[in-house]
C-alpha cells in the first residue's frame, strides 16, 4: 500500500486537478480570518493540495504542532503562522516528490512571514518512533486525509498517543465509510489512492481511538463524498462515504461515556476570531456569557487543556448524577414502572 500512495502521489498526481473523486479535496468554506494566511504560501505549494478539511484549531500560538502526512506543506505554512515565531510545526511524509515541493519553498516563506519555524521529516507514520521526535514533546498533532492511507492505523494512533503531551489533542480529517469497506473496494490502486478504499467504518474508528487511550473522540465536522467518475461509482456499489473533522484530547481522566456530575462552564468570548460563541464540537456550540451544561468529560476537555484561561469552570466532581443526556446518551432500561416485562425475577 505503500507503494500505490507513493506513485500516486508522488508520480500520478501533479495537482488537485488530477484527483477523480471529492474524497481528497477541501470543499469546506474557508473562513475569512484564514485567508490571508493561504494568500502567503506560495502557488506550487497550494496547487498539490489533496486535505478533506480544516485542521487549523485555535490558540496555536507558541504550540508546538506535528503535520502527519504533510505533502507539499501547505497546512505547514498555515500552522507556522498561527503558532507565530514562538512555535515550531514539523511536517512528516513518505513521498520524496512531495516533500521536495515543501523543502524548495521554505525560504520563501521564511521571508513572507519574517521567522523561520518550520522543518520538514521523511518518514513513516507508521513509524514515528524511528524519527528524531521526543515522546511528549507535541501540544497538537494534526492530519489532513492521510490516516485512510495507512495500512496500519493501530500504529498511527499509538504514535499519536506517544508524542502528544497530556492535555494535548489530535485534530485531524479524514474520511469514513458507513460500512467495512470490502476487500474488492480496499485492493482497487485508484480508490485506495483516492482515499476511499482504505477508509474505516466509522464505529470501528470509534474501537481504534479508545484503544490508545482517546476514550472520547469528539466529531467537529463532516459532510457526504460524492464519487462523480461513474467507473469509480460503479466500483464503489453502495458504500457511502464521508469526510470527517475529529479532536481527540490526550486527558487520562477521560471516560469512555459521557457522565453527568452537575458541572457547567461559561465561555468568555476571549477566543481570537470567535467572540461570540465557541464550537467545541458538533454537540457542543457554546454561546458567549451563557452558562452552559456539560459532562465531566466536556468539562477536563474544557479546563484541562489550553482552553482552559477562556472558560468560567461551575462545579466538581463530588456527586455523580448518571449519564448525561446532552452529549447523545441516554438510560437505556426501560423506565414505565406498569410494563410487565421489567419485574425483577420474573
């Protein structure tokens, strides 16, 4: 597999314009603050752009971040302007063509944007272990439709895990499949290369983060891929497919359900670009000044991480009160006392 994303990328494809499908294209509105940082990067960098979303959070500033499959660096290039000269992003990827795009162009941007903080790896990211990369040593890691490449996704997110400091976070697009993508669809070269036949099923990416330890993965965005290339479509059948934004917080008190212990927190409208409300994720959109129910969960993500200085903290963890309702979950017994069938030994 290796192989077919390295000749895909690195021989196959010499735009965006060569793509066949919308899988490994961003089509998400681009926000007006992040335009002018686009405006910076250099033309080649941003014509051999292949990401399925926005991997931009905020409060970057002074961060250090790590770019998993960076390709030709344009998330780089945008992530080095938003930690400013007090951060340092690292870009890792296998394709030597790719990276070769990134690497031409650093003094360039090292001129438009007056510092120099950026540095470019060839690796695996299967094997993060093999580089010059400190365990720890990462507030953000992020990803743009490249964890669907690779063959080994246990490996990935064990390295994420690894590098990551606690309270930092893996924010990354990607895309999934409503279904196990059979193995007619996975072993096509084309939608391999096209980010569909190595996309997971959506609840067994859900298995995979719990098992290194991000025991609540939030969903930010998303939206459906549509396959235009009948042959493609044809091959395809009926999976559906989907481009997905997730935040996964490394915080070992994170449970593995949503549970209710009373808390709230109010935002302070002090988040750069957004004053008057803050989306945490999709179930979360936390309007300014308002106070605002959540989980114990929602509540570490929101006062054990660099959130923290811009949210008002209600509560503790002194009385648990059983699952929380706002986040999707609820009592699964039955409550209606008259129905027979839930006597107790009976």
């Amino acid at each position: 597999m290796h192989d077919i994303v390295q000749d895909y990328y690195g021989r196959q494809l010499q735009s965006t314009a060569d793509l066949k499908t919308s899988a490994c294209c961003d089509i998400d509105q681009i926000p007006a603050w992040l335009k002018p940082l686009l405006a910076r990067i250099h033309p080649e960098v941003l014509s051999r752009y292949y990401g399925c979303g926005l991997v931009c959070p905020p409060l970057l500033e002074g961060c250090r971040v790590l770019d998993l499959g960076c390709g030709s660096g344009r998330d780089v290039y945008a992530l080095a302007q938003l930690v400013g000269p007090t951060g340092e992003v690292v870009g890792v990827d296998m394709t030597d063509e790719q990276l070769a795009v990134a690497r031409a162009h650093q003094a360039h941007h090292a001129e438009a944007f007056g510092y120099s903080n950026v540095k470019f790896l060839h690796g695996y990211i299967e094997h993060l272990a093999d580089l010059d990369l400190a365990p720890g040593s990462f507030d953000v890691i992020v990803s743009n439709c490249v964890v669907n490449l690779s063959p080994d996704k246990d490996a990935v997110l064990s390295g994420v895990q690894r590098l990551l400091k606690e309270g930092g976070e893996f924010y990354f697009s990607d895309v999934y499949a409503d279904r196990r993508v059979p193995d007619a669809v996975r072993n096509d070269p084309v939608l391999y290369g096209e980010c569909l036949g190595g996309a997971l099923y959506w609840n067994d990416f859900a298995r995979l983060a719990h098992r290194h330890g991000f025991a609540d993965p939030r969903l930010v965005t998303d939206r459906p891929l549509e396959v235009t290339d009948p042959e493609l479509a044809r091959r395809v059948g009926n999976l559906r497919f989907y481009s997905a934004t997730y935040r996964l917080f490394k915080l070992a008190a994170l449970e593995t359900a949503c549970e209710d212990y009373g808390q709230a927190v109010i935002y302070r409208g002090s988040i750069p670009n957004q004053p008057d409300r803050f989306v945490l994720d999709k179930h979360h959109d936390l309007e300014t000044g308002r106070v605002f129910p959540v989980c114990g969960n929602t509540w570490h993500m929101l006062q054990s991480t660099r959130l923290a200085p811009h949210f008002e903290a209600i509560g503790n963890f002194n009385t648990h009160y059983g699952i929380f309702k706002g986040c999707g979950s609820d009592l699964p017994f039955d409550t209606n006392p008259g129905d027979a069938s839930t006597a107790a030994c009976c």
